[in-house]
RNA sequence: GCCCCCAUCGUCUAGGGGACCAGGACGCAGCCCUUUCAAGGCUAAAACGGGGGUUCGAAUCCCCCUGGGGGCACCA
C-alpha cells in the first residue's frame, strides 16, 4: 500500500452530547496528522443533528480540549470557511433537498409508519428470534399517493431503499473489504419526521460537498459502513477512502469503559475525559504522545514523539485495527518524560497553578531554583505539592518517628541533632559548597553512615522522609529558616528523649 | 438471536513465508549509581489461543473452532 501523500481533506465530527474523551481526541489527532503531513486541511464539524440528546456547553468542550492539545483545524463552526456552515443542525435544507433527489430517482420513499407500530414490530420480530428490521410496509406504497400524504401534512420521515438481494461490498483501509448481504441491511431512516437528516445521510452529504477524501472515524461505525457506501453510490458520488480505527478498551481489556467507571476514575487520579487532564496534572504533549501509540506504531523502538514528530511520521498504513486497552501507567510514564523534556522555565510556569491551588506564594525565583531539583521526580505536575511544598510552607511538621535515627535511641538523636545544630549555626551561609564539607567531614567523624546523619536532617529541615536532595534544598531554604527548623526538630527530639526515659 | 470486526509477553506493540530458540516499551523483580525519593544504566521473568491445510519452510497465507470487541434507534 502507498502512502498517500497527496492533500487530503479531512474531518473530525463529533457530536455535541458529552463530554470529549482521549478515544475521540485520538480521532481528531489522527485526522490532524494526516492533513498537516500532506498539507492538506483539517475540518471540525458538529454533528447536532439530534436536539434531544443537545448537551449545551459540550461543542465548547470539545474545541478548547482539542485547542489544549494542541490540536487545531482550518475549517469549522469558530472560524468559517468555503463549505460552511459546519454545523449540521444549520444545513437543514440541503439535507432535504438531497433526499429529495433520492426520492425522485426511487431510492429512497416516504414512510408513515408511527414509532409505535414500529416498535411493535420490533418485539414481534425479537420474540421469533429475527433480527430486528423495517418491515417494508411503506416501501410498497404507490409513489404518487405517498407523495399526496406528504402533501395533505401526514407526519412521515423518508427510508433508503436498501437493495433487497444480492451483497454489497466496501473497503476500509485497514481492513480490505468487507461483503455484507443486502437482505441483512434495513431500509435506515434518512430524514426524521421531524425534517432533521439522520447521522447516514447528513454524513454522506457533507463528506460529498465538502469535498472530503478520508474519512477517519470510530469503528463503532463499521456496522452501518455498508449502507454508508451504498449512500455514496445511489447519489453517484465517489467513496472518500474509508478508515475505521480500534476502539479503547477498560484497562482491563474487558470491554468499552461505562460512564459510571469513567467518573469513578478521577479517584485515582485518572480520566478519560481532556477536560480534567490538566486538573489532573497532565501535560497535552504526554496526553498526545500516549493516544497517538494506541493503534498506530511507527517503528519497533521510538515512542517518545512530539507533535511535531507525529507530524512527520505519521501515516495511515501503520495503523492497527486491533481494539486496545488503556494503559494509564504508561500514561504516567509518558507524563514523566515529557516533563523530563521542558525546558526549566517552562516547567516552573506550569507547576506554578498547582502551588497557587494550594494557598502558597509563589517567589518566581524560588520556584525557579527548586523547579530543576523536582524535574526528574515529578510524573504528574500536582505531584510538586507533595514533593516540594515544604519550600513554602513558614513551618514544617515533622514526624517524631521520623526524626529519630535509625540504629540510634531518641536521646542519641536528640544529641546528634544538636551537634548538627552547632555546625549548622557555625556556617557562614547555606550555599552547597559552604554546607556539605563540614557535614560531610561530621559524619565521617562521627562514625555514623550518611544516611543517618542526612536522614535525620532531611527529616528536620523538609519535614519528609523523602525529599528533593538535600544540600541543594538547604541553600533555596537559607540559613535562617534551616536553623529554626533544626531547633524545633531538637525540641521534639527532648521531648522524646524525655518520654524514654521516664518510662525506662 | 442476527450481522460485522479483531486475535503476538499482564498491557501497548514490532513482525507482511526463511533474517525469530519472536524484538522494543510500560509495569514487575534483581543489581549498579546514590544521603532519601526519583532519574539513569545493566540483567531477569514474561507471548505467537486451538485445530486443520498450503509450502521444502508459517507468528506471517487459507479454512474451521474458540475467545474478545462492536453493532442491530425517528442516537451519533
């Protein structure tokens, strides 16, 4: 298979019913790819068709999730352009005015049929095990009398004449071709009673006018794919090339998430949806890089891509079509490098929101200096408060527990803290090179190991067993704030050591 | 029930008849580095669902089974 490399149009057409998730901004990431790579163009259309199921504010969450990401299009409800409008719930009448057409050339027919004859039908057709389908009871009506009912105003919507005998076959990209039987496909409903076109024929006909060459979707759509290529057909209009992607999986590879998991989520820490990833602490060049490898694959060892790397190497053939699971480990683990990526800077101006979240005041150059001491340690960005909270915090708490050496008795640990206390008031400042000769040189004398001298002071200073290094941490805290840290350290180290003894 | 799609380590995947006693990544375990935690380096364990073909030769092609997924609306 060649690469195409021709521009291509392409669209991305969600539909206004909830809430963006990485499966559809996969989608829309893909379709991106391929029109920056051939300097083709990018088009978002809403697909509002259905008012019932209207959620207000949803088209807003999915341009500025799709913008979050990085993600932008030349044509679309925001912006115009020259096949507009590109909502679909505007392009009423050409809808019509194309079922019209297929009216006039016995394609499709007038229906009258109320949705409760037809879901008696249903259960009827259920209860003898057949699969369920449209009767054919209008598409026996004689035209010209069909025609009179639409005219007196009896409610009606309008069927496509699907072929009763004989296979139609489609192909999709990834997939070959794919031969149904006719008899199998029901006669869809094209435009509903209500005058709005249904997803098949207003799909069709947007692809069609607005000039489409690859239609990128979901592949909850290959079902129905037969009856799209029959569309396409009955109004003489090339296929654009078909291209249906895998579905995501729950992590645990049983099947698709429900919207009750899908919000249970965020307990973890997780979501599916782009709206909470930055809440979360997640960068949209991870996000982006993580759903871009979950059903295309470039070679077997480069997996760190940016956008603009997915740009250049991205193509449709080397996409999977296997369903897969999603993996919010590697999520992390995509997170993490690319924060290890940022630029210092970059990284310190988006750390900053989560400090502010937290109540702190945030000195730009304090966030500067501990920003490259965390870099390395952070996965997510809401990982700095726990981390290095402790630089703005006036005072720290540390355990007592914590403060009490191993292999050495809370009277011990009271008398080395104070020794460490001496050394510390001795210094001139709290610069590295000033602080961890003269600690290092005690340790050595002391005949105690690192990690019990450092342990205790990391404990005394930072108020955590874990802690960004500690020397490097001690000069952005300075002198002053490290030696009341340590005299408070000591006064619940007496304490303790007090307790012990009364008790022994 | 009917239709469609899919099938390599736990997960994401490489693999398009011999280069495969199947490679990479995440995770997991161990080691190294190290004042903690990370990061980094090294090592280990870990897969071609089953059965038939085709072929000198199959993870790769075909068929069946099994398993998984999706769909069967006046939703998209």
């Amino acid at each position: 298979m060649a690469e195409t490399l021709s521009p291509v149009r392409v669209r991305f057409a969600p539909s206004p019913t909830g809430h963006l998730h990485i499966g559809g901004a996969r989608t829309a990431l893909y379709n991106y790819l391929i029109a920056r790579k051939t300097g083709g163009q990018f088009i978002l259309r809403i697909e509002d068709t259905d008012r019932k199921r209207y959620v207000a504010g949803a088209e807003e969450e999915i341009i500025n999730g799709l913008h979050w990401l990085g993600v932008d299009w030349d044509e679309g409800p925001d912006k115009g352009g020259p096949y507009g409008p590109y909502r679909q719930s505007q392009r009423k009448e050409i809808y019509q005015q194309y079922a019209q057409m297929l009216i006039e050339q016995d394609k499709a027919y007038y229906c009258f049929c109320s949705p409760e004859r037809l879901e008696k039908v249903r259960q009827e057709q259920l209860s003898r095990k057949e699969s369920p389908h449209y009767d054919g009871t209008c598409r026996r009506l004689d035209p010209q009398e069909a025609k009179a009912r639409v005219m007196a105003g009896e409610p009606h919507v309008i069927r496509f004449k699907t072929p009763q005998e004989g296979t139609t076959t489609v192909t999709d990209l990834l997939r070959g071709e794919i031969t149904v039987e006719n008899r199998v496909l029901d006669d869809y409903i094209l435009v509903k009673s209500d005058g709005l076109a249904l997803y098949h024929l207003a799909a069709a006909v947007d692809d069609h006018l607005m000039k489409i060459t690859h239609v990128i979707r979901g592949s909850e759509w290959l079902p129905t794919f037969p009856l799209h290529g029959l569309i396409h057909r009955a109004f003489g209009w090339q296929e654009p090339v078909w291209v249906h992607l895998s579905v995501f999986l729950k992590p645990s590879g049983k099947g698709k998430m429900s919207k009750r998991e899908s919000a249970e989520l965020i307990k973890d820490g997780y979501s599916i949806f782009i709206k909470d990833l930055q809440g979360l602490g997640y960068l949209p060049e991870a996000v982006v890089n993580w759903i871009a490898l979950m059903g295309w694959s470039y070679d077997d060892h480069t997996e760190f891509f940016t956008m603009a790397d997915l740009i250049e190497k991205f193509s449709l053939e080397r996409l999977n079509p296997a369903p897969a699971a999603i993996n919010f480990t590697k999520f992390d683990h995509f997170n993490g490098l690319h924060i290890r990526h940022l630029p210092v800077e970059e990284l310190a101006k988006r750390i900053k929101p989560f400090l502010l979240e937290q109540g702190y005041e945030v000195d730009e150059d304090v966030l500067l200096k501990i920003t490259p001491l965390i870099q390395e340690r952070l996965h997510t960005l809401d990982e700095v408060v726990e981390i290095a909270g402790f630089f703005f915090r006036a005072d720290v708490q540390p355990a007592a527990e914590d403060l009490v050496v191993k292999d050495l008795s809370p009277k011990e640990s009271y008398e080395l803290a104070q020794k460490i206390l001496k050394i510390l008031n001795q210094l001139p400042d709290m610069r590295v090179s000033t602080s961890e000769p003269p600690l290092r040189q005690f340790v050595e004398e002391s005949g105690l190991k690192p990690a019990q001298v450092f342990g205790l002071i990391r404990a005394a200073v930072t108020g955590q067993k874990i802690s960004p290094p500690l020397f490097e941490s001690m000069e952005i805290i300075g002198k002053e704030m490290v030696v009341k840290r340590m005299e408070k350290a000591i006064s619940i180290l007496k304490k303790m050591a007090e307790e012990a003894e009364s008790q022994a």
